[in-house]
C-alpha cells in the first residue's frame, strides 16, 4: 500500500473517532501514529489532512451539503462524511494532489470502509463537486 493512501486511511480514521467522540484532533492523529508508523512525508500529510478538515470543517460540511442535497450533512454515514471532507479538502485547499487522484483515493476508501453503496455516493457528490466548483481542469 502506498504511503500517502495509509496517511489518508489514518486520517480518516482519526476523523472517524474525532466525529463520533469530539476529541482533540492533534492528540487523535499524534496516537494513530505511534500505533501506525509511517515515514515522516506521510505523517506529515495524515497530521494536515486531519488538521485542514478540522479547521475547515463548516466550510467543507457545506460543500458536502451543496452537492449532496438530498441528504442532511449529520445524515450521512460517519466514515461518507469524513471521505468526502478529506477529499473535497484535498481537491480545494490543496494543491498537490491531482483531482482524479482525489476523487479515485476517496472511492476507494468508501468501497474499503464504507457500505455497499458508498463508492457510487462518494464518486457522484465529487464528480458534481467537481463541475460546478471548477476543479476539473486542475490535474
């Protein structure tokens, strides 16, 4: 498995157990790291994952609730939410990831964590996202 997807698995998880238990994010990511270690170029992008959609965590949820109208952000499956904060952040607040990297690595983590029916949900909110914000053209 490649570094920057167990960086990005990590910090979902974080965001997972932040989410359901409201604990401080530092200390959820700084602890996801010592029990998974991963090179410092991956930690450093798992801590600003989990850090970036913390500090943008209203910003994101109306994204998510923009392009996903038919369902209440607080709806949506935990481990959907977090997927598509993670990756709406990455596509963007950030600069270095190409939005079809963005979009295949959230997919892939809604069909490994998520329901049956998380990759089509994660893939249509993205992809409408991604239209209508522009982002396409970003490679």
């Amino acid at each position: 498995m490649k570094v920057r997807h167990r960086a990005r698995v990590s910090a979902l998880q974080a965001l997972f157990e932040i989410d359901c238990a409201s604990r401080n994010p530092t200390v959820v990511i700084e602890r996801r790291l010592q029990e998974y270690p991963l090179p410092e170029a991956g930690a450093g992008f798992a801590r600003d994952l989990v850090q970036g959609v913390s500090e943008h965590q209203e910003e994101l949820d109306a994204l998510v609730g923009r392009y996903a109208p038919e369902w209440p952000v607080d709806q949506i499956a935990i481990i959907d939410r977090n997927i598509l904060r993670i990756a709406i952040y990455e596509i963007l607040m950030r600069d270095d990831t190409p939005v079809k990297v963005a979009i295949n690595e959230a997919v892939e983590l809604a069909k490994e964590f998520g329901s049956d029916s998380s990759g089509r949900f994660v893939n249509g909110v993205l992809g409408s996202l991604v239209s209508a914000e522009g982002a396409a053209g970003r490679q």
